[in-house]
C-alpha cells in the first residue's frame, strides 16, 4: 500500500502566521513524524511532496500523488481566522458512502480521541473542493490541526501536543487504509523522556553528543523539542539530533528519573500558590505555597512538577523559578 503525506506550503508560502508561528514549519514537523510513526509500524511505501523548506505548487502535489500511484493521500495544514478546534475535510462532490468519506471518519476517530485532553473542540467532518482533495486520484483527506492565531497556539507550541497529534494522524491514517502492522517493528525510540525549550540563540544541534560531530543545523529561543535519551550532559532530540544541555541556554523538564531521585529543584517567588493532588486544576488543593519555600522536584507532566508523593504545583515563570539538576 502507498500513502502520501502532504505538509501544506512551504519555502515563500508561510501559510497562516500567527503568534510568532508559521503554519509551513508545524506542517512539516507534524507531517515527518506521522511518516516515521506509520513507516515503523506498518506495511507501507510511504511518499512526502517536501521534506524541506521549499515551496512547490498545489498542482504539483497531486502530480507526485498521482504519479506514485497511491492509494490514500492526506494533507496537513494549520487552522486560522480566530477560533479553535480540529476539522477535516474530503472534496465536496463525494457523497457520504463515499469511500473517502468512510476513511475520513476513521481519521476523525482517531484524531478526536486525543482533542479532550487539550479541551480542544471537534469542528467535524467537513467538504470542501480544494485542489489537494479534487485532483488527486486517490482517496483524500485535508486536515486542520488547529488555530495558529488564537489561543490554540500554546497548544502547537507544546511538543505533547504534536507528538499526540502525529501519533493519531498514523494510527487513523493506518486503520483508514487497513495497512498489516510490520512483521518485526524497527526499532522505534523509546517515548520522550522530557522537553527541552531552548533559552539562548544560535545553539549548534549536532549529529551526535560531542563538539566535534557535525551541526545540522542552528536552535534559536522561543523552540522547544521533545528529548529522548540523554548521553554525557548531550540531549537527543529525535533522529540522532544532539544539542549540549547547558542549563544557560537549554531548559530540560525532565518527565522524571528511572531510579526516583529528584530532576531539580522548584523555588517559590510568589505567594499563595495552589499545591494539588494532580497535575490538574481539578484537582484537590492541598495547601497553598509562598515564598521562600524551596522544593525538590521529582517530575515534570504537561506543564506540571511534582514536588513529591504526588503533590503539584503549575509551572507559572511569574511565580515558580526551576533549576534542573545538572548531570
Ligand atoms: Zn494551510
């Protein structure tokens, strides 16, 4: 089986912009992880239109499809114009026994499941007669990830959130086209170990954990990029990409330590602050902190430390400072 993945723009078309976002560089991002999640897992030849930062046109999209041959085609965009959710669309002259439309509703499926735990609304199933639907020759499926230009943005700014979004997007794409699971699974990276937000400019991504391996390329402040394995004081951003974690210019959460000793240390700055049972608003109040007070942390969850038998507080820069544990 044959699927395309279609990271919408590219090169002099940004897509939306929205909140110091560019739509063209989520979709890529998004777009390279569903391939290497769907490639790792299941019987498929899978095609990207760019794997770069270059623009090509909407007719030559469904060319590379249809010359390819394949058999699913899905295309990744970013909402905008103000409002908030997901939605995905199939071309608006198929009816709704459609094949596609029966594809498009298992995409949806998967993809809904994981919208609660980021309170982000299901806009639907939709139609609608864009080229990247019309001229393929294939079963189609445009999806909107969410909005770039409102407050959807914290949540495309949150590596969680991406990863839970690619994550979806293959497994749908991959029950839609009914696709066998890989005899012998190639060995994936284990899950994320932690977040690592990069604080400083120009910091040099290598492609390995030490000063004389090549830099790919340049991280520069507000980026932020799941971690998965850590290697002598050097992080692993995916895909053998090492940044040195110096704590001047890399932030490292740490989801936690195998062994249970504390990730770093949490300083109080304000006052009153809500100490909970869960890494959630809803749950119970324990007792509130206030500055001076100083704590070990032994865990960091969707912006959360746990500061020790399962007591939380929010991770607010206005009122909490963190100092990581170096190596
Ligand atoms: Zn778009």
């Amino acid at each position: 089986m044959k699927l395309v993945i279609d990271p919408g723009h590219g090169g002099t078309d940004t897509g939306a912009v929205g909140n110091g976002l560019q739509e063209k560089n989520l979709t890529l991002q998004i777009a390279k992880r569903v391939r290497d999640i769907i490639s790792a897992n299941y019987e498929v030849d899978v095609k990207m239109t760019r794997e770069t930062d270059v623009y090509i046109s909407l007719s030559e999209r469904t060319s590379i499809a249809n010359s390819f041959g394949a058999d699913y085609f899905i295309s990744i965009h970013i909402n905008a114009g103000g409002g908030t959710g997901y939605e995905d669309y199939i071309y608006s002259g198929l009816s709704d026994s459609s094949f596609a439309a029966g594809k498009q509703q298992t995409v949806h499926n998967a993809v809904v499941s994981v919208l609660p735990k980021y309170s982000l609304p299901d806009r639907g199933r939709k139609k609608a007669d864009y080229a990247v639907l019309r001229e393929t020759a294939m079963d189609a499926i445009l999806c909107e990830t969410a909005f770039i230009d409102s407050s959807d943005a914290n949540l495309l700014q949150n590596p969680q959130f991406i990863e839970d979004m690619s994550q979806a997007y293959a497994r749908g794409v991959a029950e839609a086209m009914g696709l066998n699971k890989q005899p012998n699974p190639t060995p994936q990276p284990a899950g994320p170990i932690g977040i690592a937000n990069i604080l400083g400019t120009n910091i040099n991504l290598r492609t390995g954990p030490s000063t004389s391996s090549t830099v790919i390329r340049k991280l520069n402040s507000p980026e932020s990029y799941l971690v998965y394995a850590e290697n002598n004081g050097w992080l692993d951003l995916g895909a053998g990409q090492w940044v040195y974690c110096d704590p001047s210019y890399i932030e490292y959460l740490k989801y936690g330590n195998p062994d249970g000793s504390p990730i770093g240390v949490v300083d109080i700055l304000g006052n009153n602050i809500n100490l909970r049972t869960g890494p959630s608003t809803s749950a119970a109040v324990i007792r509130k902190l206030n500055s001076p007070e100083s704590y070990l942390a032994y865990a960091y969850k969707d912006g959360w430390f746990d500061l020790g038998t399962s007591q939380w507080v929010y991770y607010d820069r206005a009122y909490i400072k963190y100092k990581q544990n170096s190596k």
